[in-house]
C-alpha cells in the first residue's frame, strides 16, 4: 500500500490520507505521494503544483474582520492574509481607521456631533414629557400645547370673572383647580423650561 495526500481542486489545500493498492498506481488527480509539513497554528497546507512542494497559507477563515472604512463586521470566507481593507481589531463606536498606525483611533467630531444630538433629544424627550407639581400638591403637564392650553384657560377665565376651572392633570384625573393655582403651574413649567433649554 502506498500513502498519497489529496488536496482541493480550487484551493490545494490538503484534504485527506489515502491508502492505496501499489497496483492501481498512484498517479491519481489532485493527489501526491510527497508528505505534508507538521501542522502549524493558524496556517493551512496548500500544494504548490508547481514547485511541488506544501506550502503554509495563512489562515483566517471563520475569524470575524472589520470594514476599516464602513466598520461593518463578516467573516472571513477565503484563505491567505486578510484583505488591505479588513482588520481583525474590534472598533468602538466612535473609531475611524488610521493607516498611520494601523489600528482604531477615537474621531472626536463624530463622537462630539453624535452626544450633541443626543443631548438635543434628550432635551426634547424632558420638553415633551414635561411635568410641574403645585404648592397644592397637582401634578400637571408642562409641554408645549399644555401651556398654550393653560395660557388660553387663565385668559379665558378672567375675562368671565371665573376663579376656578375645571382642568385634566398628568394623571389623567380631572379636578376643579383655582385660577392662581393654574397660573402657578404655568409659571412653574415656564421656569422649567428655562432651566432644560439652558442647560448644558
């Protein structure tokens, strides 16, 4: 019995041991009787048909690799050394690519425009979810539309001498509140809007 060492018709990488019957020969196709070289980690064993020699080949596939450009994640699908455009180093989300140095490097615009939006619709999410709570213990909503409402509510109650309305708060219950108590609220969203547009 004769050993002969088969490999991948597309790649040449080494696929299995074979024995087989001197008889038949052993000039089968994409086989040789020339011995591979010990396992090496990270490589692979590609036959040079060539020189008729194994060869290592680098080794990656199944490792996850990075876009240096887009940042977006695949697995490696091929063999040899990975591609110029893919790295195995992990980015953090506000990384750009440096050839310089050949890793990950934090881009301060991208990461102050992204906490500057973020900030904006932070202020925008307390603006719209805006509540004020009264001496008298009411809690009301302070939005927008909620204000313009009270603004409406005082006017009109003043001009028909009323000293009290009938008013929906946060909770949804809806109670008779006093004209000042109104203003208050009012004034106490006011006041707080102030203070979430003005903070930094």
């Amino acid at each position: 019995m004769n050993k002969v060492y088969k490999y991948s018709i597309n790649t040449k990488e080494l696929r299995e041991e074979l024995e087989i019957n001197r008889n038949y020969g052993t000039n089968l196709p994409f086989t040789t009787s020339i011995k591979p070289l010990e396992n090496k980690n990270g490589f692979t064993q590609c036959f040079n048909e060539t020189s008729q020699k194994w060869e290592y080949v680098e080794d990656n596939r199944d490792k996850t690799v990075y876009s240096k450009t887009t940042k977006g994640s695949l697995e490696v699908d091929y063999l040899g050394t990975l591609k110029a455009e893919h790295t195995l180093l992990v980015p953090k989300q506000f990384d750009k690519w440096s050839e310089d140095t050949q890793s990950w490097i934090e881009d301060e615009i991208l990461k102050n425009e992204y906490l500057t939006i973020q900030k904006k619709a932070e202020k925008v999410e307390q603006l719209s979810t805006l509540v004020v709570i009264t001496s008298q213990g009411n809690t009301f909503d302070g939005n927008e539309t909620a204000r313009l409402n009270m603004v409406s509510a005082i006017q009109s109650a003043e001009l028909l001498g009323q000293i009290s309305s009938n008013w929906k708060l946060a909770d949804n219950t809806v109670k008779e509140i006093s004209l000042n108590e109104l203003k208050e609220a009012l004034a106490l969203s006011i006041q707080k809007v102030g203070e979430i547009v003005t903070n930094e």
